[in-house]
C-alpha cells in the first residue's frame, strides 16, 4: 500500500512538472528580444491570424495589431486563452510558433519602446 501510494504520488508530482514545463513562457525582457525571432513571429501572425484580425475581416474578430494591447494585456492574451472565440485554433499551433507571435506582438504594444501596427 506504502510503495502504490508513493509511486501515485511520484506519477502526479511529474505529471504537474511536466505541465508546467510546456507553459508558454510571457516574462519577457522587453529589451533582449531577438530581431529576427520578431521577423519571424510577424511573418507566422500574418500568415495564419491576420486574415481573422483585421478591420475587414468577415468573421467578425476584432482587428488587432501589436499596438492594440499594452504589454500585460498581451502577456495575459498568452498566459490563458481558454476563452478566446479562436482558442481552437490556438490548440492547433505549436509552442513556438505561439511564442513567436507573443513576441512580436508583445514588442510591438503601444506601451512598448517601439508600438507597431499590422498593416
């Protein structure tokens, strides 16, 4: 009994670890944020929510850009986006294709050093 107790309890303990470990990272220092990984995370937001958030968008999402957020609204759009209308198509995207365009838009906030449109 002892030994099954223990073995539970070491399955739930890393079960929580490893949850933790695929959280998307949004503590970010706004000043050490590589160029390029912006470049990249811009090009990814683009290509794949742009065509949802923008002014003429039929599906109704609001148009957001990078300067539509101030950096903790941004951070707490990545922290939990479980009631997001486009949550689904978050699910779908990997980790780091998600940390990319958290960096982007995150950059780019309207109280960032350098706020940013999407045009």
């Amino acid at each position: 009994m002892k030994k099954t107790t223990i073995l539970l309890l070491s399955i739930v303990i890393g079960l929580c670890a490893i949850g933790v470990s695929f959280a998307l990272d949004v503590n970010v220092d706004i000043n050490n944020i590589d160029e390029r990984e912006k470049k990249q995370g811009k090009s990814i937001y683009r290509a794949e929510c742009r065509q949802c958030h923008k002014a003429d968008s039929e599906v109704g999402a609001p148009n957001l850009s990078p300067d539509s957020k101030v950096m903790a609204h941004w951070q707490e759009a990545f922290t939990d986006y479980s009631d997001l209308e486009c949550a689904k198509e978050w699910e779908k995207k990997s980790e780091e294709d998600l940390r990319l365009i958290f960096l982007y838009l995150y950059s780019g906030a309207s109280d960032s050093p350098t706020p940013a449109k999407c045009l």
